[in-house]
C-alpha cells in the first residue's frame, strides 16, 4: 500500500500567528491567569497543550457570555475573532486583552463594518454555531444576515437599495457559489466580496485533486474544526472518493484499507504537523511491509 502526502496540509499562517501569541503570553506569566475565550484553534491537541502550559479554557456558548466567568488576568481572543461588543465588555470588567484573530478574519470585520457604513445590507455566508460568524455579525447588529442553506436565503427580507455578500473564512468555492447565486436571483445588484481563505481553498484542492488518484484518503484532525470536516465531504462529494477524519493515530481503522493500493493522507489548518506526520509514519510502516494496517 502506497502512502501519498497530500500537500499543501497541515497549519496555515493564521494558525501558527494564534499559536505563537499564545505561547509568548504563556510563558510571560506574571501571576495574573491567562484564560483563552474559547478554543484558541479548533485542535484539542493544541488546546490541552495550551492549558498545560497555564492557559485556562474557558469555552462558553457565546464569547460575550464567556467574559462572565473571568473576572481578573487576561483574555485572550482567539483566531476566530470577536465582535466590538465582546471587546467592550472586556475592557469593561478591567482585563488585559491580547488579540490572535486571524488577519485574514480582520479582514472580513473590516470589509463589514465599510459595507455598513455604507448602508448596506450584508448576507453572510457561514456556519450556525461557530464563533467566526460570531464575531463578523457583531460589526454591525442587524445589518449582516447569516445564511447556511438555500431555504435562509429564500427567507430573507432586504429592504435597502444595497445589497452585500461575503462569506465565513473557512469555507471553499464550492460551499458557496451555489448559495450566492441564489442571492444574486433575488437581489440581481448585489455586491459579492469572496472572503473565503485562501489556505482552505488549497488544501481542499489539493485532497480532491489527489483524491483522483488513490484509493481513499485519510484526513488528520479535530471534530470540532470546520475545514476538516470540510476536507472530508470534499473529498466524499466532489472526488467520490472514501475519507475518514481521524484525530489521531489511534483512531485508524484496519477495514478501511482493505484492498486499497494507495491511501492519501491529508490535515486540516489546524492540525499540528506531529498528528499529521505520526499517521502518515504508521501507514508508511505497513507500505514498506506491503500489508494493510492492522
């Protein structure tokens, strides 16, 4: 069985920028806790190490609900990013505030908040439930309209003459364009600002485009990271390929390989390169050996 290193995988640049923030608040210490407000990144690996070091998690359902329960040291926002408000409230309560929101999240907070100093109403592109739409929507309060699906586009009410789409960082081309072009039937004037990063749009190239090629691939990383379990349907749905998400070597399941001639092994963005290189090892164990892994 032939191991194929799909590349590029693995951390991108606002990964490692979050990471590396973290670490040096980490290590500064002084006495006063440091808490992140939520996962740093969305890696359990990344963020157990975090709190090995001193960093405490606290994850809440909401960031500005999180603030409820530090009441002294400093907070820090992870790559995701907050809105104004959370910010606000930070300040606020008398905490020390360090910023690892992502630049190219800034970004989208930036272009949002231009769009309705402008009077327009944007329709967000983004997932239900993860903190970067969160952030993004809290720009502007009843100004930017999250849709996920087809049906929240048919829902939406634009009153104003101007009309804005952007979309959530972690998404691909293809999470989009169908759902854009539903706004664009309803709102033929629309604005459309693409986002969408372009280190997620790699990596999800790179697995289906290889995909082509094996038998089926392997994507290292956590459940609770978005363009992981994104790399797993693209590859499910646009190579029709098998893919499986594993967090860990562990986690490799021996029926999966049966008959496979070559495996492509994959991460997500936020994926630390050790997971990643510990698969990929065990797998190519089995490739010297010309067997299946057991």
């Amino acid at each position: 069985m032939e191991v194929v290193r799909i590349t590029p995988r693995g951390y991108c640049h606002g990964v490692v920028t979050a990471l590396r923030i973290a670490l040096e608040v980490a290590e500064r210490g002084g006495g006063d806790p440091v808490h992140m407000l939520g996962h740093l990144i969305h890696n359990t690996h990344a963020t157990h190490e975090l709190q090995r070091l001193g960093v405490r998690l606290v994850d809440p359902p909401t960031r500005l609900a999180g603030l409820d329960a530090i009441d002294r040291g400093t907070v820090i926002f992870t790559a995701h990013g907050v809105s104004p408000e959370v910010k606000r409230k930070a300040e606020a309560r008398g905490l020390c505030t360090v910023d690892a929101t992502c630049v190219d999240v800034a970004r989208t907070h930036e272009l949002v908040r231009e769009l309705a100093g402008r009077d327009y109403e944007v329709v967000y592109i983004g997932r239900h439930g993860h903190p970067e739409p969160e952030g993004v929507m809290g720009e502007a309060p009843g100004r930017v309209h999250l849709v996920q699906e087809l049906a929240d586009v048919e829902r939406l009410d634009l009153r104003g003459e101007r009309v804005a789409v952007t979309c959530q960082t972690t998404l691909s081309i293809w999470d989009t364009e169908e759902l854009i072009e539903a706004v664009r039937r309803r709102y033929p004037e629309c604005e459309v600002h693409n986002e969408i990063c372009r280190a997620t749009q790699d990596r999800q190239e790179a697995a289906v485009r290889v995909a082509a090629e094996v038998d089926l691939v392997i994507v290292v990383g956590s459940p609770r990271s978005s363009n992981c379990r994104r790399l797993v349907e693209v590859v499910r749905t646009i190579a029709g390929k098998p893919a499986h998400l594993v967090d860990s070597v562990e986690e490799l399941r021996p029926g999966w390989f049966q008959g496979a001639r070559r495996v492509g092994v994959t991460s997500g963005a936020s994926t630390p390169t050790y997971l990643t290189r510990r698969v990929v090892e065990h797998l190519e164990r089995f490739e010297a050996a010309g067997s299946e892994p057991v």
